[in-house]
C-alpha cells in the first residue's frame, strides 16, 4: 500500500484511500529523483522543479551529489564522491595527452558518477527497504548503469536532460533521427545542408556511435548486471523504457530539430515567474551606473580567484579602463585591489542582476543556465567557455548575433577591451538579444509548468507507453546506421552517374 508510511490515523487513513479510488488524479506520486553529477547547475535547474511538484503535494526523495540548500528540505541522500571523479576528469592535461586516454578517462568518469550512487550505503539501503515509487526522474546522459533503479521500485522512468537532447537519449524513447540532419552537439548543430555537411556530420555521428557502443555502453551494463541482475527485464529493455524526457533546450534558441510526443523542451524552466527582488545594496549599485554595469561570473571550472595574475592584471585593468561599473562574482577573500567601480562578492544573485535594465553585458563561462537567462533577459554575452557544452552554447548565441567568444588563456588586454567596447558601443547586439529574448518568452505555458505537467500527465497515465514511436527495441536496420551507409552511398552513386552521363553526353561517347 502506497501510504502506509503517512504518519495518520486509521479514519484519515480510510479517508485518503477511499478518495485515492475516487479521483486518482488527486493522489501523491511518490517520485525519487537522482541527479548524480556534482554540478551547480543541476541544483539549480532541479529546485524550482522540485519545488513546484512538492507544492502540489507530491512526495519528493532526492539522491544528489551536489551541494544545495533546497534538498535539505526534502528527504535527501547526498552521494558522496567515493571514487574520487576529479582524478579523472581533470579537463586541464586533456591536450598533453594522447585521445584514448581521453576517452578512458571519460568513460571511467561516468562509470565512477554511477558507483557513487550505487555503492552509496544509503542508496543500498533505499533499495532493500520496501519502499516503492511512482516516478524515477533522473539525468539521463551517461547514466545508463542508473536506469534500472526505476524496474527497481516499479516505477515510471524519466529523464531530465540538463544539456538537452543527444543522439543516446533519443534511443531511449525508440526514435533515431538525429543523424545527417538533425542538428546535435557533437556536429557542432551542423544541420547538414551540403553533401559534404551532411558526410561529415555522417562520419561524426558514426564515430560516435562506436565509441558509445563499444566503450562507453558496456562499462555502463556491466555496472546494471551487477547492481541490477536480480530484475526481469533486460538492460536493453530498461534503456529503452523511458515515458518522458524533458530536456532543458527550446528551439527558439537551440535550433529546431525533429522530436517525438515523449520529448519535451522545457528550457527556461529554471527562469522565475515572478523576479525576486535585489538586495538594497546591490540595487543602488547597478541603478546608480551612469553607464550600466556588466555582470562578470564564469563558471565553477574557472574560478576568478585561481586566474594566473597577469590575467587578472589585464581584466582589473580593463574594467577600471571602461566607463560602466562592474560586479564581478569573486570567490575566496584574496582579491585584487580595485577601484570602487568594480563590486565584488563571492555570491551573488546573477538572474536578478542580468534581468535589471541597466545591466548591459553579461560575461560568462557559456553554461546553459546562463546563457538561457541571458536569452530570456534580453543581455549580449562575452563568453570564455572551457568545457563541454559551453562552447556550442555560445556559438549558438553568436549565429544569433548577441556574443563573442574570446579564450581566457591566451586573452591579451587588446582583445578583451576590443571585445568588450565593440559589444558596448554596436547596438546591434542589444538588438539581437532583445529581439531572441522576444522569441523565448513567447510560449503558451511558462515550461515549469509544461515540465510539470508532463511529469504528472505520464504518472497519471501509467507511463503513457502510447506516446512511445516505438516500443520494441531499436531496429537492426537503423541500429547499424545502414539506412545512412545505404542514404549515402546511393547519393555518391547517383552523383557519380549523373557525371558520367553528362561527360558521356559531352564527348558523344557510345
Ligand atoms: C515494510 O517495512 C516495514 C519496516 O521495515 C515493515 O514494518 C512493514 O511490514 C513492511 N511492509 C511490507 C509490505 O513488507
Ligand atoms: C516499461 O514501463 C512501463 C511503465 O512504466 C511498465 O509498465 C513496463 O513494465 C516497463 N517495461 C519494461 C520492459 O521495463
Ligand atoms: C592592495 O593594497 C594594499 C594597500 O595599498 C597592499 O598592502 C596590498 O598588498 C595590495 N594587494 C594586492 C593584491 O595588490
């Protein structure tokens, strides 16, 4: 019985369980929730979710491995980094070393994000308690040794892709389209318009198929059959059983690509509906900026405080060299000397900053969430990414006119004053981010509430299997990509034909 564990009396008890037969749609689901990556984002993107399905009486159990104050108000189990992931994910040494290494630095990566969550003697003990859950929501990227969680408790499986969809996750609804045309990540969003756009988006996706079957995937089921083995279903059928997956993209600023029912964009689902308010302190500083402010905030693989001091030198001495006042999120109290134009502080509240009028210009690392704010607030941005999905983050948002991109580690004072008084002076870039912001918040429904709903609409419909494409497993047909191989080579054919015919027409051959 799904309420035994509600501290109520027999009568109550009655009460609740007769009006759960009445009106189900009225019921608690009881939802578990793991977002295994120690990342401020996935806390971030998670709260106002959380929040939102705890307000409409859901019982919510997070596993996390990020620090976050939200989650102490539900009942957390906070994973503990046992494997220690930072040795291998060390982005720094990347270039000295040789790809292989790379890549097996990588999968051991993901593999150790999956055993902190597995090993975790708190995990374990969830798992043989008898407790049971209606949804398992969880990151989906590289996580395949987690799915089974979901056939564990018997409950419903979703996915809440922080960096939006890929090609992995697609098969986990049952539908391949992301190929030669469909524009993903590692293609660089190339939408293959050419021939040879589409062959070299062929042969990246290709060689990206064979690293995540032959590498990554078996790391991964190895984990499953050993946490997971006592389950009927297989880890094939687990893969491919997910009723949902919200991803944190939209197509107003992400491109447009094919989807399927069980696909949901809810990107900006983090934006506030209502902007809390600044702190007194901080609201004089930016509405007495005669000239606006620029926020300055990278990300939490380039602290400000671990810049080489040269750098530092040239970002004070560019800021101080600029009309406009500047806040700058600064970590550790060891701080450049700076004029009083320049704010520092370790935390601050960068939504409600990007959002004020008078803010001019974010410069950022290129994370998702802030480069969704940036988009919906209408701000230009600088961008210095290092990582992952910075980089077609931002270059996204230069295709669409409102950033720049510059690399911190070789960023001379022209170059960041040049940068930063172009993107001032042009209105243009003003222009184009006020016109994309036009774009994302132009919905039917804030996506809080579509990733809301969407969540409950699955629960309610015993994981909706009708919106699956399909639900058998992946055909050995498109498996193996011989759709494309086939695709292709019968364009080349036909090319190679065409020619030969037009060279047969011109030199009258018989
Ligand atoms: C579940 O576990 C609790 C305590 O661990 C026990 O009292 C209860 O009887 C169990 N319920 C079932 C259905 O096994
Ligand atoms: C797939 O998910 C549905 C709904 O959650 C569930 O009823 C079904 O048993 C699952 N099938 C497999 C093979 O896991
Ligand atoms: C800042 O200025 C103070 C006093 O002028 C000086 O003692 C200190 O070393 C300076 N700090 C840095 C980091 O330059």
């Amino acid at each position: 019985m799904r309420l035994q564990q509600l501290p109520v009396g027999g009568l109550a008890l009655a009460t609740l369980l007769l009006l759960q037969h009445l009106c189900p749609s009225t019921r608690a689901a009881r939802i578990l929730f793991v977002f295994p990556f120690d990342m401020l984002s996935q806390c971030k993107l998670l709260t106002p979710y959380l929040l939102a399905l705890h307000e409409r009486g859901h019982q919510l159990t997070i596993i996390h491995a990020f620090d976050c104050d939200t989650m102490k108000q539900f009942h957390s189990i906070f994973v503990k980094d046992r494997h220690d992931t930072d040795s291998d994910f060390d982005a720094h040494q990347w270039d000295t070393v040789s790809e292989w290494v790379v890549l097996m630095s990588i999968r051991n990566f993901f593999v150790k994000i999956v055993l902190n969550v597995l090993e975790s003697p708190e995990v374990q003990q969830l798992m043989h308690s008898n407790v049971s859950y209606d949804l398992v929501v969880l990151e989906p990227s590289n996580t395949d040794g987690l799915f089974g969680l979901a056939a564990h408790f018997n409950a419903i499986l979703i996915g809440l892709g922080t960096c939006g969809s890929d090609w992995t996750m697609e098969t986990f609804v049952g539908y391949r389209g992301s190929s030669t045309f469909e524009p993903v990540m590692w293609t660089g969003f190339n939408k293959g318009i050419t021939l040879i756009e589409r062959f070299y988006n062929w042969i990246r996706m290709s060689e990206e198929w064979m690293l995540y079957w032959l590498i990554f995937q078996p790391a991964q089921r190895a984990i499953h059959e050993h946490f997971f083995g006592h389950l009927e279903q297989s880890f094939e059928e687990i893969r491919q059983n997910f009723s949902l997956i919200l991803l944190n993209q939209h197509f107003s600023f992400f491109e447009a690509r094919a989807s399927v029912p069980s696909m949901v964009d809810v990107g900006g689902m983090h934006v506030p509906k209502q902007l809390p308010t600044l702190p007194a302190e901080l609201e004089q500083f930016i509405e007495e900026a005669q000239h606006g402010v620029i926020v300055m905030s990278l990300g939490p693989e380039i602290k400000s405080k671990d810049l080489p001091a040269e750098k530092l030198r040239i970002i004070v001495d560019t800021f101080e060299a600029l009309p406009q006042r500047i806040i700058w999120k600064f970590e550790g109290n060891v701080r450049p000397n700076v004029s009083s134009s320049i704010y520092m502080s370790e935390w601050l509240p960068q939504q409600e900053i990007v959002a004020h009028p008078n803010c001019r210009l974010l410069i950022s690392h290129g994370g998702i969430l802030s480069i969704i704010e940036a988009a919906y607030y209408g701000k230009p941005v600088l961008g210095f990414p290092v990582f992952f999905d910075q980089f077609r983050n931002l270059e996204r948002m230069q295709v669409e006119g409102m950033a720049q991109r510059l690399d911190i580690s070789t960023l001379t004072r022209l170059e960041f004053e040049t940068a930063l008084r172009e993107m001032l002076a042009l209105p243009q870039y003003r222009r184009k981010a006020l016109e994309l912001s036009q774009r994302v918040r132009d919905q039917p429904m804030h996506p809080l509430d579509v990733a809301v709903f969407w969540t409950e609409y699955v629960w309610r419909h015993q994981g909706a299997p009708y919106m699956r494409v399909s639900t058998s497993k992946v055909k050995l047909f498109d498996y193996y990509y011989l759709d494309n191989i086939l695709g292709v080579l019968s364009r080349f054919g036909l090319l190679i034909g065409l020619v030969v015919y037009v060279l047969c027409k011109l030199f009258k051959w018989r």
